[in-house]
C-alpha cells in the first residue's frame, strides 16, 4: 500500500493528524483537504514542510 500518515508540525514537535491519508487537495490558500483510504476526510491549515514517499509521511507545519 502507498498511503501516507500525515503530521502537523508546531515548533519543533510533530503530532500525528491522520493516518492511511490516499489524497491531498488544495482547498483554500494554506489548507488542505486529507482525504483516508475508508473515505474519512479531514481539512487542516498550514503549509507542506515535507513530503517523505519512501517514508510514507508527510508534515504540514502550522502557520500558527
């Protein structure tokens, strides 16, 4: 499988925010709709710090 786990980053601690996330959509300037493998949904602000393929994460740093 290719899902990723997506984390928010504030500072310098990463919280978990969603797991087994199939999609990532702009919805807005700075937020993004997660969307789950089950077909959970999820939107959050910030701005894409990082994105790891081969280690299935991805970071969003808030803008807070």
């Amino acid at each position: 499988m290719c899902e990723s786990s997506v984390y928010l980053k504030k500072g310098k601690e990463e919280s978990l925010v969603m797991q087994n996330v199939a999609a990532i959509l702009p919805v807005s300037d700075g937020k993004f709709l997660l969307k789950g493998l089950l077909g959970e949904r999820m939107e959050i602000a910030g701005q894409i710090d990082e994105i790891n393929l081969m280690g299935h994460k991805i970071i969003i740093r808030s803008m807070e």
